[in-house]
C-alpha cells in the first residue's frame, strides 16, 4: 500500500467570502485564493486519508492526473498536505539566543499631571512626587542599546512617563545628543512619544515637528466619555484643554501623521461614535483602542459581554473601513490597518511584539523592564543601563514564551499573528506574563476572519489601495 497523504489542518485555515473559498495559510500568515482543483483535494482529503493513487482515481473525469500531481506537490511543499514525513518545526519551537535591541523607551518621568482613574502606569506619581530620570541615565540607555545591537540601520528613542513632556528639558538634551551620536555612526534614529497633550504650546509643537516626531496622542473620545476617567489630580474632566490643545497641534504639526490612542472601560464600547468625533471632527489622521480587561481596578474593566459588544463595534466601523478603502479612501482605523497589514505582508510572530526582543524600557532608576507597561511593577528587570542587558535571563523568559507546548496556541489557527497575546495582560490577569491570554481567545480568532474578508474584499475591488496605504507604512 502506498504512502497516506493526510490534510494538515493545524497548518491551513479556509475562509469564505462570498462564493470564494480562501485558504490562510498559518506558518506563512499568507491567504490564497481555491481553484477548483485545490478545494477539491482538500475536501477528498478532509473526508479521509488517501495514497496519493486513490487521490487521483477519486478526482479522475474532473482534472488531469498532471494537473493533480502538480497541485499536490504544492500543497505538500506548503504542508498544507503531509506525506508523513516530518514538518518544518514551527518558529516557536526555537530557543531565543540573542535579541536584536533597536529601541529603547525612557520612562523619563514617573509624575503625571493627571490622574487617570484607570491608568495602568504602575509606578505613577503626582506631579510633586514625581521621580524624573536624569541625564546620566538617559544617555546611559542610548549608549546601551549602541552596544547591545551595534550593527542596527535605524534605531528609536521612545519618550514615555506620566506625561513626559514634564520633563522636556531631558527630552530636549537627549534629541541633541541622539542626533549628533547616531549621525556619527551613520545611523538613523527617530524620535517617539506619547502625550496627553495638556501641557502641549506652540513653541512645543514646532519643536516636535522640526525633529519629526511620532507622536500618540492619549483621547477616549467626546467630551462625556473623555470627561469619565481622564482627569486632572484634583478631580475635574480635561476634555476641553485637551481638545485645544490638539486642534492646535494638528493646524501646526506637518512632519507625520498623529494618532489618537483611545482606553475603552467598563460602559464604554461606541466605537463608532468615538472614532467619528476624533477622525472626523478633530482629524486625527489615526484612530485605534485599547480595550481594558485585566486592569488592577476591577471596576474599570470591560465586562465579557461588553467585550463581545467592542469587537462587534469594531467590526461595523470595519466594514466602513471597506467602503472607504473601496473608493480609495483610509479612514484612520489602527486596529484593523494594522491587522491588513500583517496579512498582506505575510507577518508571522513567534512573540507578540518586540518587548524584551526588539525594546527594552528603562525607569528613572536605569533598569530594564520588559516594556513601558512594566516599569514599578514587581517582575524582575533584566539588568541595568550601566551594567547592561541580562541576556540570559531575557533570553529564559522570551524562551519560555515561545514554547507552546500544552497551552492551546500550539494547533490555534491565529498562533502566528497573535501569539498568546499582551505579557502585561497576562500578567495583570494571570499574574503571569508568559501566560497566553485566553479571554480574548475566540474573539481575536473571529477578528482575524474578520480581517481576512476585508482584506479579500479589498484585494478583489480596489488593490491600488494596499500599495497607496498599506505598502507604505513600512517607510515609517
């Protein structure tokens, strides 16, 4: 009897849109269309195993032997269909040996003028108690990330807090020094930050636009949903300062587009609603949410029907996304950009994002923490500035990560474009960052799918409208 040829089913994924069957492809994160003859030896196949002999008897009258046997050997070489012979071991079965630093975040104050109710900064302070980073440590983490990753084209400088513009005289001498530093070396390096805007002037925003940086805006939406959490220390809503200060900073601010980052809580999930008034009204030119679900105030997160009701949100503002990716027009929607994004290219993560891997972030005391979200939490940092990056334990917990073995991301269909999911999630949930984050398992699957159509759809009706914004998100 010959060899069994069996249909892969951890490997492949189909889709249906419309009257088209489209097969994603998990180890490459690529998407194809069927022809009859591939849907054809995927059904045979999923009905039962088959030699390769019986396939062809089964399909014999419809297709040419020739066209089977090639057709086949290209299912095989994806590993769509198996021969029995081993498959190629997946990405995360591999063992993190080095990191490949690029970026580094500096926490560079831990005092905010606000007080967020849900902020989950975990080392905040007041304005007055508020622990600044000092230049000596500043530099100290650029001359780290130098020496870590030496042979780095393009590096970033990410200027995070509190509100890091309360400590613009740092921000200010560490663009002097990267600038003159990276030229030196014949490296790029671009500047980030995240705002709330509040202590946004003019003179301020010509400065940021003359280094062009990537800025974030922090906003949850119209006044009644901003005015919710996102208050000043003494208690009061910031929307119409806020609100000024970006319609100023948006008239001004010509270097690159800005983006709003919207926090949805427990009563918030008009999504809608809240990107119509930021997209359309204040003209961010970028819209994206961050659901709350696993935050330290209980009261804050969103409940799990809230949450079934945010993603189907997210999908009725997505298919406006369509529409006006249709008639060449982006409307600014960062969830669902993104996730096209990852399709088209064929993104395939063996993390869930660069944490530890491509970025590290440095508190006022000069250690290493995981990410942003980290700093003032009680994981264990990985190494100091001054000392350097604690590869083998970095290495441990990355590693540890990666291995799927027996907690269901092993055979899930989205393994390689979510990959277990938020660490700081993970660890604020399970108290575990290596922990995947299974809340949001069946929704993120759905929104995959979800994005698999959009993009179909977009492919099919308007393709010119990858190559005028998708392609060139990547010369950002």
């Amino acid at each position: 009897m010959g060899t069994l040829l069996n249909l892969v089913e951890r490997n492949v994924h189909e889709v249906q849109v419309d009257a088209e069957r489209l097969l994603f492809h998990i180890p490459s994160s690529s998407l194809f269309a069927t022809d009859q003859l591939t849907a054809s030896i995927v059904d045979a196949l999923r009905v039962s195993s088959c030699t390769t002999e019986e396939l062809l008897q089964r399909l014999s009258g419809r297709f040419a032997s020739e066209e089977v046997g090639e057709t086949l050997r290209e299912l095989l070489a994806l590993e769509v269909v198996s021969d029995g012979s081993p498959l190629t071991p997946e990405i995360a079965l591999q063992r993190v040996e080095r990191t490949a630093l690029n970026t580094v975040v500096l926490n560079v104050n831990t005092g905010c003028n606000l007080s967020c109710s849900y902020c989950y900064k975990e080392d905040l302070d007041t304005p007055s108690a508020g622990r600044r980073m000092d230049v000596e440590t500043a530099k100290a983490s650029v001359e780290m990330l130098l020496q870590e990753s030496p042979d780095e084209p393009r590096y970033t400088v990410v200027f995070f807090g509190g509100e890091p513009l309360s400590n613009r005289k740092l921000i200010e001498t560490m663009v002097d020094y990267c600038e003159t530093r990276f030229a030196e070396l014949g490296k790029q390096v671009e500047f980030v930050m995240t705002t709330n805007a509040t202590l946004l002037t003019e003179e301020i925003v010509d400065y940021l636009n003359a280094h062009r940086f990537g800025l974030s805006v922090s906003i949850d939406g119209p006044k009644k949903i901003h005015d919710r959490n996102r208050l000043t220390v003494g208690g009061t809503g910031t929307y119409d300062v806020v609100r000024r200060k970006v319609e100023m900073l948006l008239s001004r601010y010509i270097s690159r587009p800005v983006g709003a980052r919207v926090t949805l809580t427990s009563g918030v999930t008009d999504v809608e609603g809240i990107w119509d008034h930021l997209f359309n009204e204040l003209g961010f030119a970028e819209v994206g949410f961050a659901p709350v679900t696993s935050g330290t105030i209980s009261t804050f997160n969103l409940s799990p029907e809230e949450l079934v009701q945010v993603f189907a949100n997210m999908k009725a503002l997505g298919r406006r996304y369509l529409e006006a990716a249709l008639e060449h027009r982006n409307i600014g929607f960062s969830n669902l950009h993104q996730l096209i994004t990852d399709i088209h290219e064929g993104h395939k993560k063996a993390l869930p994002c660069g944490a530890g891997l491509k970025m590290l972030a440095v508190d006022h005391k000069g250690e290493l923490n995981l990410c942003h979200r980290f700093t003032g939490s009680t994981l264990p940092t990985f190494g100091n500035v001054h000392t350097g990056v604690d590869q083998p334990r970095l290495n441990d917990f990355l590693s540890q990560r990666l291995d799927r073995s027996n907690t269901g991301c092993e055979s899930c269909r989205i393994r390689n474009l979510c990959s277990g999911g938020c660490y700081h999630e993970s660890y604020a949930r399970y108290g575990d960052p290596t922990h995947p984050t299974y809340h949001y398992c069946e929704l993120m699957r759905d929104w995959v799918d979800f994005g698999i159509e959009i993009y179909s759809r977009i492919m099919a009706g308007n393709p010119a409208f990858i190559s005028s914004y998708i392609t060139p998100r990547k010369a950002h």
